[in-house]
C-alpha cells in the first residue's frame, strides 16, 4: 500500500470524509496499515506453526535464539510468559506443544529437562487441572 495514515495528515490536519472514501475505495481499511500488513494475532499463528514444524522435526520446542526468526520468538514467548503478558489461550497452546517454559512454570509445576512437567507441591489443583486438559487434547487429536 501507499502507507496513508487515517486520522491527521503530516501537515496536522484531519482527512476529511472525502480523502477517506478514496483511500477506502483504494483499498486502505486499516489505520496504519496496508491491506498487506499481517495482524499481530496472523503473526503469533505463524511462528506458532513453525514451531510445530520444528517439533515434528527435532522432537522439542527448543530452537536456538540464533535460529532466527523462530528462535527469537520462542524466547519471546518465554519473557512474556514471565511477565505475565501472554494470554491464557496462548500458553494453552504452548503447553499442548509440550513448550519448555524455563526452569520454572507459573501453574506451579517444575520442568525437567525434556521440558516435561514434574508436579511441585502444593499444586494440585493446578495439576488436576493440566492433567485434564491434556487428556482432552489428545482425545480431540485422537
């Protein structure tokens, strides 16, 4: 796309109604973006797939941050996830993957180092929980 902007132009002024039906009617829907541009979301499924990949490929969801770009975004995923800023749906995701959070996991389970999740105590609920979701996962694979 051209890269026009909704809201003001660079000289401060607003697009009036008219200017904004032409870069409708040519294609701009989004606000600073082009019709080509990928949502965030489009983004996050894509690396999510390659990790898929990955995982059919070499058994594990460990990619070497020098493995760019999917290395860096795994990393990503990890700060997030201990930043509290990624959402429930996407450690779900994550955690079916069988997804090596670190050395320890908010749901108050440890993993070891195959990345596999040793209950810690005090959990239970939490791993009743896991343990179920889990099971319905593989049932929904089955």
């Amino acid at each position: 796309g051209l890269g026009f902007k909704w809201g003001k132009t660079r000289s401060g002024t607003n697009l009036d109604k008219q200017d904004s039906s032409l870069l409708v009617a040519t294609g701009h829907t989004q606000v600073g973006k082009s019709p080509s541009a990928k949502s965030h979301r489009e983004k996050w499924n894509e690396r999510y797939h390659e990790l898929e990949t990955y995982k059919v490929k070499h058994g594990h969801c460990n990619v070497p941050q020098g493995q760019r770009p999917l290395g860096k975004w795994v990393n990503n995923q990890r700060q997030a996830y201990k930043k509290s800023k990624l959402s429930e749906e996407r450690v779900q995701k994550l955690d079916c993957l069988g997804f090596n959070w670190g050395n320890t996991k908010k749901s108050g389970t440890n993993l070891n180092q195959q990345g596999d999740e040793a209950p810690l105590a005090g959990s239970g609920n939490d791993q009743k929980w896991h343990a179920r979701y889990r099971e319905l996962m593989k049932y929904k694979a089955d």
